[in-house]
C-alpha cells in the first residue's frame, strides 16, 4: 500500500499547514531577536511592559 491510500486526503494538508505554523512562528523569533543581539533560546517571550494595574470593574447587583 501506498501512503495516499492509508490516510485521507485531508490529513497531509492538516500535518503540512501545521508545520508552517510552527516554522513560521520560530523564523519570528529569529527575525525579531537576532538583529538585536538577543538569545533565540532564552529567555522566553515577553510581551511590552505594562503599567500599574488597572482597578477591577464594579460588580453590579441584581435586584
């Protein structure tokens, strides 16, 4: 048997949509850090700083 008789024909679009995600989202990290002189292996992501915390909304009754 041949591989396109053992899977259906969805699931290697799947498997390869799948894997450029996760190649796509590495050569991210490579392109973002590496110009900066940064490490791709650490530390982990980091999003922008933030400010103080934001006071939590007011909990309305039900009456």
């Amino acid at each position: 048997m041949t591989a396109p008789e053992l899977l259906p024909g969805w699931v290697l679009p799947i498997a390869f949509g799948l894997l450029g995600l996760l190649i796509g989202s590495f050569l991210n990290v490579v392109v973002w850090r590496v110009p900066r002189g940064e490490s791709i292996v650490s530390p982990s992501s980091a999003g922008p700083p933030r400010g103080p915390p934001q006071p939590a909304p007011a909990q309305h009754q039900r009456g």
